[in-house]
C-alpha cells in the first residue's frame, strides 16, 4: 500500500516539477492565459484600443 501512495506522490511531484519549469520560461500571463484557454487584456491596451474620445 506505501509503494502505492509513494508511486502516486512521485508523479504529482514530478508533474509539478514539470510546470513549474515550464512556467519560468513562459510569464505568468502567459500561463494563465494557456492554461485556461483566456485572454488577458491590459486596462493600457485596452485604452490604446479604444482610441481617442
């Protein structure tokens, strides 16, 4: 039963290891935005975006 709960822990750890370097190389926006499939609008793009009043 131990190796069970060794073996199941070893790959969460792993797993984590895993996304978690992958997440250094990418910004966490863009992790964000990759993970849950959105789009992060900055409020400054978002004016340059509307343009002038």
């Amino acid at each position: 039963m131990s190796k069970i709960v060794g073996s199941i822990l070893f790959v969460f750890l792993l797993g984590f290891l895993v996304f978690f370097t992958w997440s250094l190389n990418q910004g966490p926006k863009q992790v964000i935005e990759q993970v849950f499939d959105v789009t992060i609008l900055d409020s400054v793009s978002m004016e340059e975006a509307a343009g002038p009043p």
